[in-house]
C-alpha cells in the first residue's frame, strides 16, 4: 500500500514528461487512485496498528526504515486530498491562468516527496525528501513567471541553507553513534554537548524551511508570487514537511533535559510568530500577502504547541499540534484557492480589489470566510478542535495565565485580519467590476476544503484519540 | 611526521582557498578560487581514502559547478564587482559564525573515534548484495531508495531550471566558458581513463560515469555538436527520465517476481538476479544522470515550439 | 409520540429554518415569490413543530439529540421547559419579522442574501436556546455571531462597516473569552447537560479560585451580548442596520442570547447553592443594577429614536440578568417572563420606529410632533409597547416587574425596589414626552420623506399587520397572565422545575 | 587510561575535522554576508563541502585507527555521493535561476 502511494505519483510524473498532452488527466488520476488509497491506509492503521517496512529487506540500521502511524497516514490523506483537488482547481483554470505545463510533473513529484517524508524513519533519507520537496516547491514558484523569479530564488537559497544545517546535524549524529535510524538512535541517545550542538543545528536548518519565526522572511513573498494552486499547496503542505521532521527530532530523539530547555524557546517564537504574523497580516495591502502572513502567523500555533508538548508532556498538546496541522492545511488551501480565484476575476493584487466581492463572487468569498473562521477558531471548526485542546492543556496544567492571555490576543488578531477583508467583500459603495464573469466551478472547488475543516469537528473524538497517542 | 606536515599544509590551503573566494571584491576570482578549492578538497579527499569520492569533487568542483558559475557569470554583465562592505555590515556576521564555529568545534571534539558499527554489518551483509564494493551495494542496494530519489532530485532541477532557462544571447557571450571547457576536455579524458582503470578492480559509480560523459557531452554540444540533445526530443526526454523508470519497473517488477511464501518487500531485489539488476540500472542511471546534466549545463536554447508547449 | 421523533425534533426545530435559509442563498434577486413562500413555509414548519414539542414538555418530556463533538462534550440539543421559552419567543417574533421585513425590505438590492443570513440568524438562536451544554451554546453562540454580522453591515455604508466592525470585535472578543471560561470548567467537571441545580457542586471544594474564574470569565463573555455595563458600546451603534434587523437583534436574536446564556449559567450550571457557596450573586446584581440605571440615565439625554430605543435596551436587559441573579424563585419568575416581555415590547416599538421612518422619513423625536393623526395605528401600538416598557397596568411590562420587585422583597434586598422606581420613573421621563408629542402636539412641519406605500392603509400592510400583531400580543399576555396559555404561567413551571430540587 | 585513548581522535583526524568546521563557517559568513548572489551560491558550495569533508573524515576513522577490516564506511561514502549529485543539481538549478533574473532586470521593459 505504502509502495502504491509511492510509486504512482513518480510513474505518473514520468509519462507526463514523455507525454505532456495527457498531463492534466494523469495528475487528476494518480491523485485520486492515491487519495482512495491513502484512505485505506488510514483505516487499516487505525485497524491494525502503525505498519514499519525496512527497506529492500536489510537488516535494521542498515536498511532505510519506513513507518506508517496514525499520524503519517492522516498526513498522507491529506496531502493526496489535497493534491487531488489542486489538481481539479488546476485542471480546471489553467487555460485561463497560463499555468505552465511543468505544474503537473511538478506537482506529482511535490506529492511523491511528502508522501516519503511522512513515512520515512531515517535521518539521511529525511534529508534528501527535504531537498526534494524544496526544490519541487521553488521550481512550482518560477512557475509564475518573471515576478516570481527573485522570491524562487531567495526560496531556494533559504531552503538550501536550512538543509544545509540539518545536514550537517544528521552528519554529527552519525559521527557520534553510527546509525542513521530514528528508534535506534533514540536507544542509545546520550544529552549532551555533540547531541545537543547537532540539534540545535537542525533545528536551526528545519525552523528556517518551515518559516517559523524568526526566520520566516522568505515566506510571504514566495507564496504571494506563485500561482494560486501553488501557493495552496505550499502553504498547506510543504512548510509542513520540516515542522514534522522537528517534530520526530524533540519528541522521539531529544532527552528530557534538552527538552526542557528547547521549550521556552518554541513557546516564545510560537507567540512572537502568532503577534508580529497577524499584525503583518493586519498592515499587508495585498491580498496574497496577507494570507501569506497568516500563515507564518498561523505556524506559531503549531510551534507554540510543541513548546508546550516539549514542556509539560501533556498528550493534548499533541493532538492540538497536529490539529492545527490538519486545520490549517485545508483552511489554508481553501483561503489560496479563493482569494486567487477573485484577484484572477476581479484584476487586481491588492486588498482593495475584494470590495464588494460578496456581491459579485459570492461563493468565492463564503469560501474564505468559513476558512477563515476555522483560522480564527470559531467552533465547530479544526481551528476550534485544535484551539480548544490546546486551552484544555493549559487549563490542566493550571496557572497558565500569560498563555491564555496571549491566545485570547491572537485569537482576535486573527479575527480582525479575516473580517477586514470580509468587511470589505460587503462594501457596497464601489464595487469593483470582475474582468469576466466568475467562473462557478473553481469557486466550488475553493469552497470545498473550506466545508471540509468544518466537517473535522464530526470526526473530532477519533481524531484526538488517534493523535494524542502520536504526539509521545 | 611528513605527512602530517602535508596535511597541514593541505588544510590550510583549503581555508586559505575558501576564505580568499568568499572575500574576493571580484567574482571572476572568486569562481576561479572556488575551482581550484574544489581541486584542492579533491586531493584531500584522496589522502583520506576515498578516491572514488576526490573523483567526483572533481567532477563537480571543477567541472560541473565551473562550467557553471562561468556560463552564468557570462550571462550577466551586471555588479560583477561588489560594492566594498562596511564594517558592523561584517563585523556582525563575522561574530555570529566565530561563535557558531566554537560551538561546533566544541561539540566535534567529543565524537568518538571508533566507526560505526553499521560498517561490519554493511561488510556482512556484502555477499548478499551482488555487488563486490561496498559502496556500490550500499547506494543501489542497501538504501537504494535514497538513490531513487536522488535521480528524482536531479530531474527535478532540471524540471525547475528549463521553463526559467533565459533564451541565449549572442555567441560571444559564451566565449569564456568555451575557452574554458576547451581547457577542460583534456582533464576530462584524463579523469574518464582513471574511472575506467579503476572500475577493473572496484566498480566504478553511475555517478562518476555520468559527470564524465555529460562532461564531454557539454563539450561536444558547447562546440555546436550533439545538437539533437534537446528537451524537445522525444527520445531525450525518454533517456532523462528511463534512469527513474527503470529503476522502479525493476522494483516492480521484483515486487511481482517475490515467490508467494516470501514476504514482498520493495526494493529488494532477488539475490541471484542483483548482480545483472544492479548493472542494468547503474547503466541507465549513468545515461539519465549524463543527459539531465548536459542539459542543465547548456540550458536550453529555448526554440519557439518548447515555449508553445510550456504554455 | 414515537422516540424517533423525539430525538429528531429538536434538530428538525433547527432545520426548519436552516436548509429554507441555504436554498434562498441561491436564489435570484427577481425569484421573489419563491422566497417568500419558502420563508412562510419555514416559519410554518417551526411553529407547528415548537407546537408539538412544547405540549411534550408541558406534559413532563424533555427531548434529547446528540452528536459526537468534543471528548466529554458532546453536540446536543435539549429541548426542556427553559429552552422552549426562548424557542417559542423566538419562533413567533420570527414569523412577525419575516412579515416585516419582506415589506421593508421590497424593492431594495441583494434580499436574498438578506433573507438567507436572516434565516441563518434566528437558526442559530434557536439552536442556542435548544443547546444542551455548554460546549454546543459556545457553539451557536458564535454561529449567531458570524450570521448577524452581514445583517448589520447589510447597507454596506460606511457608516454600517464602521458598526459592523464594532459590533465584530465586541461580540469576538466576548466570544473569545467565553470559551476561555467554558475550557476552564470543562477542564474541571467536563461538559455535562445542563442540569437544574447545576452540576459544578460536586468539584467545589478546593476549586473556588478557578471557578469564580471561569464564571467571571463566562459572564464577561456573555454579558458583551446581553450588553451589560461596561461592555454595551456596540449596541447603540449597531442602530444603523435596518429596521427588522435592529428588531430581531434586540428583542429576540443576540442581546437575548446574552441573557439566556446568564439564565444557563446560574441556573443549570453553577446552580442555586454553589452561587450562594461562591458568593457570586451579589457582584453579578450590583452590576445589573448598575447597567438598568445607567441605560435609562442615557436613554433620556437621546433624541434619536432608534438610538433612545438602544439604550432602553441595555436597561432592560439587565432586568433579566438581575432577576435571575437574586437567586429567588420569585425574582426568577419575574427574569424569566421579563425575557419574553421586553422581546415582544421591545420588537413592537422597533417595528414602528421603523413605519415612522419608512413611511414619512422620521428619525428625530423632534420630528414625532403630531404623527398619531397621520398613522394613528402605528401610534397606539408604539404607546402600547412604551407604557409597557415603564410598567403600566395591564400591560406585559407591568406583570413582570411586579414579580421582580416581588422578589426582590423576598431575598429582603429592598434597595432593589428603589432601583426599579428609580429606572420606571426615568422609563416614563424618556417615554412619556414621546407618547405627548405623537398625540397632543400639531405636527411642526412637513414630513421629511414621505411616502405613499399603500392607498387603503396607513402605510404597507405587510409593515403594519406584525406591528398589530404584537401589540395585541403584549396586551393579551398582560391581561391574561394568569391563564395556563401566558408565558407566566410558563416561567412559572419553569422556576417550579429549576427549585424542586432543593 | 586505555578508555580513554579509544576515544580520542589522533592530531590528524583532529585537524581535517577543525578544517571541515572552518570551511563550514567561513561559507556561512559568506552566504550572510553576500552580496551577489553568485557569491552566495558558492557560499553554499563550500558549505556542502566542508560537511562532506566532515562526513569524508568520519569514513576514514577506522583506518586511521588501524581497526581490523580496513576500508572506510562505505555508507558515509554512499551518502556523500548522494549528497553531491542533490547539491550540483540545487547549484544547477540555481544557477538557471539566476540567469533568468539578470535577465529579466538587463531587459529595459522591466526597467520601472
């Protein structure tokens, strides 16, 4: 099954090579055969328990190791779903877009790189989906064209620079204990100054790729200047990948004691990412960035989270982590898909351009809104789900104030950046005028996942069972 | 004693080398002293057994990433010289990697000095690969999925870079990396009758190969031969990407070969046949890897029917 | 009655007016005999199905629906005693707005989204009344918030953004910090039903801090919403929705939900004893007390209608608030049966604040001089509601502040009673020279927009029958307040229910 | 004291260590500090090298230790070929992108 999800993605992208014509019916093809998969994979894990595959049969240590839990085969479903209606949203514009034809390869590989990235358990291996997965998201960035060339480049430096870093850490470890296996060197990690150096390291390296405060510069612009599908994908997903590997690293790897000092860390850079992201939000006069920023802003939850995890151990800040994961990504997607479907129909890049866009792009807009409440947390949302574990978590540990406080804050922040374009959709003093009529079908698709987070609150109670286990 | 006076002298002018091409006002001479620092780190790597390894840096110092930054710096005419730095603008960065540097030196002082004990189990497990190096078994046997994915790396920048590839300009513009590559294809040779002097007693890597004769092929196709090797070619596309394809078709395929009591595991490839597999992927890989280079070397001149159907 | 239908009612109370809100969404403009018939047969529906739930109930019944939600929390919907209060308050000034603002609103742009959020509103109000924990009314709650918005920025004006976004971060914030409160105590006792008697005297011991806490928490959250002192900024500004609109948000939709949400919270949650454990009534009445004499301090010194009629409102309100904090069965009789009062007295003076600027263009009490020879209808329903809002027999208003003050002797805080004379009389000094000014003074101009809507009646039939309707109404539970069918006797049995515990 | 000895790497393991190190850090300071691009593309090269030269060392460790079996670990030496041919074809990629943006800034319809 594991290898199906694998394989198909990377076949597909070769005949799409060979034969460019048929790319866009084999993109639609392999993402959904793979989603249906992933669907199987996700309850056979919950049936049977996580799968462990080494590769090409070695023996442990030698071989690469590959692991299907509860939490890398949700992730696998969401990325084939995703990808899947990416792919219709793509199929479905790109005539009117000039989508160039390298996005559907490209966006077949993208999938192939995350998939290995959740299953795999091996350090180098980490490495090299890391890098795939990097250079497949700037190649999807130059997709726009000559404006997006400068942010593609910062994006590929950046990202070449963190998986620079993280190499050097994985080259450390292997120097200190030989093998290359997560479980296996969890059994044998010792704190202290190599590990905690080659740590921090990678940290450093994984923190820069994901974009989480304070080095997420790079990020807005390069989502704001790829195409819409692109930036949907890259928000949703790709600065995922890292946050799972830092992930793997400070739960199953880093000792108590390195855990415990790392924490603060995370806590401060989540706040810091979740103020300094909204209010840039809040101040953007584009449309794309905004969004853009709301992701950065919208990270310091997930790291905040970890922060939290790393401190007290408390499994539902796990569950709340990969919530907001989950949450995000199909809020985030739906908010891309949107606000490019009315910039594309109004003309236009600015936020001004949204006013009166209830009117004229209804859907479009509704999409956004019931996205952007699941990113603000209104119940019965994701956002919601994953608010109210991390609230619980802080109310159990008690006196926990300043961290309420500060959620209550960003909590609104968040609100107030959603509603200042919801605000304006309603303007109806000078409408702006679309370009064409809005097209019906791409704005369905956009509102899609946009339902799709609102509907995680009916499978809230699996959800948090199946991800508190993982968290630890 | 000698040699460990080589050695220091090698490392030194290795820093000596980086140092100068990080600080050089003009690009030109950084690019040079980054090629000669590839050389140097080549020699290096020598010293430390792993010539297979200098091999490749070669390759790629030398080689690959000069004719590289040449033909790029060819290409852009414009803030060759950087414009002199102030002082906090590197005093600054300079304070952040001195500590960085302590740090690091810190904590490599306490790696061990045994190896890994994966190396006894890679050697036990070599009779089984179907290889004799060891090298080898492990990049295409042991953890061939790092490989595939590799190759997948490889096209992907080459995916990336052809839409963006900037249509080329006069052919003077070329001239330094003509002249250049011209001075390379003697070492080119030189370095391919080494590889193959070498694969008689330990198989020579598809990467090696592959630098080599896309080496030679960027030569060639520099000097308006080879013109048929273009995206655009059906039959160059299906050389790029038959590196990956073979590869999982025979993965697959071994998949399907598993006998019924056998637990199938991918990748594994059946113990008799992984000698002839291994061969047979090695020799596509080294073709794809030769191809996607050469036109990532060249770029693409970009005809008006390739810009009609990235459209 | 089957337990399919039992479980399915309450949902089916929900739908009614959900599913015709989505479909109107997708309607055109110039659909609009479809949309009014989908609104009429949704309203139909609800009414006959609150008909069926509320002999049930009466009859000792409660119903249950619920849903997998949250760990410890499920989705559910209760339908009990309270709850059908505001359920049957809600559905029948629904059917009288629906009326209203199809008049109101004829001719002008974009009604299908009005009437899709007006539906998605008064949903969202009756699934906070149905709610059957505290998880699922944060739920609606902030459901309610989200629908009413495009309501109140529904001119699209500057003027109306402006409100809107005050209302948004008002009404955000207060939701914000209420599921703060509610993820405290669920973090304590988890969420179980609602309960009379509440269900948090079980954990009392050793966690008074946290739940003084988390009960300050939840009353600031819900007091945004029922307007309470400090936190009422945004209602007077919300005035520029439109005249159904105001109506909906004052007399039924969000300042009730407000107050509903304190009822829950004293009475089902936290419960009699543990108020009294935790020492909590008395801060909670001071500050109703506080707000019911403030908003009538502030009613007086306005001069526009709408604007007179808000901060009417915020006094009002409290005097819900208050009778329920004074923990008396008495005073909550009186809390109780002032939730269903003020709703309908309060929508009959909007509806003709809105004929008066409809019809001839009014906004300024100045410019009332006269108007009761001009549409004396209109008029007498707006005496009708005013006399009631100061508590003249045998109005609404009179029944339930006699059993206020009533109780307020009963839990022996006479200062109470002074509050109440002290609020009436500043009632009659803002209302009164109102009432002078329509009947007994010549009219000092001409209108400043007149319009002809209707040559048989004083204005557009479908803006004045709702105005008689619950003018009517509001005599009729008056009078018969004492009869089995008036939402006293109601109160009652529903005070009976929530103190036969002791 | 014989412990001890085991683990301590010999003055030349030592010295090609503390080389990889430098040749690390003196390529971040030159990816911070830039300017060109160019120049923080062989930044980043030189980066990569000093970690292979790192990773070169570790491989050789049980040689210079005169261990039993004498080769060096062949899966340090597999994973720096495979880093290689991921760094040229990151360089590559690059480098094509930096093409194209001189380009698009030379050209005088992007000039503002």
């Amino acid at each position: 099954m594991m290898v199906l999800l694998l394989v198909l993605p990377l076949l597909g992208a070769l005949l799409m090579l060979l034969w460019p014509k048929v790319a866009p019916l084999l993109t639609l093809l392999t993402a959904a055969v793979c989603s249906l998969v992933a669907l199987q994979l996700v309850s056979r894990v919950s049936e049977q328990g996580s799968l462990q595959i080494l590769l090409a049969g070695w023996p442990s240590g030698l071989a690469i190791s590959l692991e299907a839990n509860s939490l890398s085969s949700l992730l696998i479903l969401l990325t084939t779903v995703l990808q899947l209606l990416v792919a219709l949203y793509a199929v479905a514009t790109y005539r009117r877009d000039k989508l160039g034809a390298g996005f559907w390869p490209l966006s077949s590989l993208l999938q192939l790189g995350l998939t290995a990235l959740w299953l795999s358990r091996d350090l180098f291996n980490l490495y090299v989906c890391l890098e795939l997965l990097g250079i497949a998201a700037v190649a999807l960035v130059s997709l726009s064209g000559d404006k997006a060339i400068k942010p593609a480049l910062n994006y590929l430096l950046l990202s070449l620079f963190g998986s620079l870093c993280y190499l050097l850490g994985v080259a450390m470890l292997y120097g200190a204990y030989g093998v290359l296996d997560i479980s296996a060197l969890a059994l044998q990690w010792q704190a202290n100054l190599l590990s905690s150096a080659a740590l921090v390291l990678m940290t450093l390296g994984l923190m820069l790729k994901a974009a989480l405060w304070p080095l997420h510069a790079w990020l807005p612009a390069a989502h704001a200047a790829a195409p819409a599908p692109v930036s949907a994908l890259l928000s949703a997903l790709v600065v995922k990948g890292p946050l799972f590997i830092l992930c793997l690293l400070w739960l199953q790897l880093a000792a108590t004691t390195q855990a415990q000092a790392m924490a603060p860390l995370f806590s401060f850079c989540g706040l810091a990412a979740l103020l300094l992201g909204g209010i840039a939000a809040l101040r953007t006069p584009l449309a794309k960035n905004m969004v853009a920023y709301s992701t950065v802003a919208q990270l310091g939850y997930a790291t905040l989270a970890l922060g939290l995890l790393l401190q007290f151990n408390q499994p539902l800040f796990a569950a709340a982590l990969w919530l907001f994961v989950l949450a995000h990504a199909l809020a985030k997607a739906a908010c891309f898909l949107a606000i490019g479907e009315m910039t594309a129909t109004l003309g236009g890049k600015r936020l001004n351009t949204l006013k009166g866009a209830s009117q004229t792009m209804p859907l479009a807009m509704f999409a956004f809104a019931v996205a952007g409440g699941s990113l603000i947390g209104l119940p019965p949302s994701g956002g919601f789900l994953a608010k109210w574990a991390l609230l619980q978590g802080l109310w159990l540990q008690g006196d926990q104030l300043l961290y309420l406080l500060a959620i209550v804050v960003v909590t609104l922040l968040s609100a107030a950046y959603v509603f200042r374009v919801v605000a304006l959709a309603f303007d109806r003093a000078k409408p702006v005028k679309p370009d064409f009529a809005p097209h019906i079908v791409p704005q369905w698709l956009a509102l899609l996942p946009a339902l799709a987070v609102w509907a995680m609150t009916l499978y809230s109670e699996p959800l948090l069972r199946l991800l508190k286990q993982e968290g630890l | 004693m000698s040699l460990l006076l080589f050695d220091t002298a090698l490392c030194l002018l290795l820093l000596a080398l980086a140092l100068a091409s990080m600080l050089s006002r003009q690009l030109v001479n950084a690019v040079m002293l980054y090629i000669a620092f590839g050389l140097m780190m080549a020699l290096a790597w020598a010293r430390l057994a792993a010539p297979d390894l200098a091999l490749a840096e070669a390759a790629i110092g030398a080689g690959l990433t000069g004719a590289l930054c040449f033909s790029a710096l060819a290409r852009q005419q414009l803030d060759i010289t950087a414009a002199a730095l102030s002082w906090p603008q590197r005093l600054w960065p300079a304070t952040f990697v001195v500590l960085m540097l302590g740090g690091i030196l810190a904590a490599l002082l306490q790696l061990p000095s045994v190896a890994s004990p994966l190396v006894a189990v890679a050697q036990a497990e070599l009779i089984n690969s179907g290889v004799s190096h060891p090298v080898t078994a492990v990049l295409l046997n042991f953890r061939s999925w790092d490989t595939l994915l590799e190759l997948v790396v490889l096209l992907l920048a080459l995916l990336g870079a052809l839409p963006v590839a900037p249509a080329e300009k006069s052919a003077t513009s070329w001239s330094l990396g003509l002249s250049w590559s011209r001075l390379l294809a003697p070492m080119v040779i030189l370095l391919a009758g080494y590889l193959l002097w070498a694969g008689a007693s330990q198989p020579g890597g598809a990467f090696q190969a592959g630098v080599l004769l896309a080496a030679g092929a960027v030569v060639l196709r520099l000097n308006q031969q080879l013109n048929w090797l273009s995206w655009c070619n059906f039959w160059v596309r299906l050389l790029v990407v038959a590196g990956i394809a073979v590869f999982v078709l025979v993965a697959l395929l071994a998949l399907w070969l598993t006998p019924a009591n056998v637990d199938a595991v991918w990748l594994s490839w059946p113990p008799l046949l992984a000698g002839g597999i291994i061969l047979l992927i090695e020799v596509f890989a080294t073709l794809a890897i030769a191809s996607t280079l050469t036109l990532l070397v060249v770029g693409e001149p970009a005809p008006q029917h390739n810009r009609t159907e990235s459209v | 009655m089957s337990p399919f239908w039992q479980q399915y009612l309450p949902l089916a109370i929900i739908l009614s007016s959900l599913l015709p809100g989505l479909i109107i969404f997708t309607l055109k403009e110039t659909q609009v005999k479809l949309r009014i018939s989908l609104n009429l047969l949704g309203v139909s529906i609800k009414l006959v199905l609150v008909l069926l739930m509320w002999q049930a109930v009466k009859a000792g019944q409660q119903f249950y629906f619920s849903l997998p939600f949250l760990p410890g929390a499920d989705l559910v919907l209760q339908g009990d005693a309270l709850s059908l209060l505001f359920v049957v308050l809600s559905s029948v000034l629904w059917l009288a707005t629906t009326i209203y603002a199809i008049g109101y609103l004829e001719h002008s742009p974009l009604r299908s989204r009005f009437f899709g959020y007006f539906s998605l509103c008064v949903s969202a109000t009756v699934g906070l009344a149905l709610a059957g924990n505290l998880v699922t009314f944060l739920l609606f709650y902030e459901l309610l918030t989200l629908a009413t918005f495009p309501l109140v920025v529904h001119r699209g004006t500057a003027e109306s953004l402006a409100a809107g976004r005050k209302y948004l971060a008002y009404t955000l914030s207060g939701g914000v910090i209420l599921m703060l409160g509610v993820a405290l105590l669920h973090s304590l006792v988890q969420s179980p039903l609602f309960t009379p008697g509440g269900y948090v005297a079980a954990v009392l011991s050793g966690n008074e801090g946290l739940l003084m806490l988390a009960f300050a928490l939840m009353i600031t959250g819900l007091g945004v919403k029922a307007a309470l002192l400090p936190l009422h900024g945004w209602l007077p500004q919300a005035m520029v929705a439109p005249a159904p609109v105001s109506a909906l948000l004052h007399a039924v939709a969000v300042v009730k939900a407000g107050a509903f949400g304190i009822i829950r919270l004293v009475y089902d949650v936290f419960g009699v004893e543990s108020m009294y454990a935790l020492q909590l009534a008395q801060p909670l009445m001071l500050l109703a007390a506080a707000t019911i004499l403030y908003g009538s301090w502030r009613a007086l010194a306005q001069q526009d209608i709408k604007r007179r009629l808000a901060y009417s409102t915020i006094s009002q309100v409290s005097y819900i608030t208050l009778g329920v904090a004074m923990l008396g069965p008495l005073a909550a009789v009186g809390g109780l049966v002032h939730l269903v009062h003020q709703g309908v007295m309060k929508i009959t003076l909007f509806f003709c604040a809105g004929n008066f600027a409809e019809t001839l263009g009014i906004h300024k009490i100045r410019e009332l001089n006269g108007v009761g020879r001009r549409m004396p209808i209109t008029a007498m329903a707006f005496t009708l509601g005013a006399l009631g809002m100061i508590g003249v027999p045998p109005t609404a208003g009179f029944i339930s502040k006699w059993y206020l003050g009533l109780g307020a002797a009963e839990v022996e805080q006479p200062w109470l009673i002074l509050v109440f004379a002290l609020s009436g009389l500043m009632n009659a000094a803002y209302f009164l020279p109102v009432i002078y000014r329509m009947w007994f003074l010549p009219q000092s101009g001409p209108w400043p927009a007149e319009q002809r809507l209707s040559n048989r009646f004083e204005t557009h039939w479908m803006l004045l029958f709702p105005v008689i309707f619950t003018a009517i109404l509001l005599v009729l539970m008056g009078v018969f307040a004492g009869t089995e069918l008036s939402p006293l006797s109601w109160a009652q049995l529903i005070v009976e229910r929530e103190f036969r515990h002791d | 004291m014989t412990e001890l000895s085991m683990t301590e790497l010999s003055p030349q393991l030592l010295l090609y260590i503390a080389t990889a190190a430098c040749l690390f850090a003196i390529g971040v300071y030159g990816f911070i500090v830039g300017p060109q691009t160019l120049r923080r593309i062989l930044a980043l090269n030189i980066i990569s090298a000093g970690i292979f030269m790192l990773m070169v060392v570790l491989a050789y460790r049980g040689l210079a230790n005169g261990q039993a079996r004498a080769s060096p670990d062949p899966v340090l030496h597999a994973l720096i070929l495979t880093g290689l041919v991921v760094a040229v074809s990151a360089t590559a990629f690059a480098l094509a992108l930096l093409g194209r943006l001189k380009q698009t800034q030379a050209s005088p319809e992007h000039q503002p």
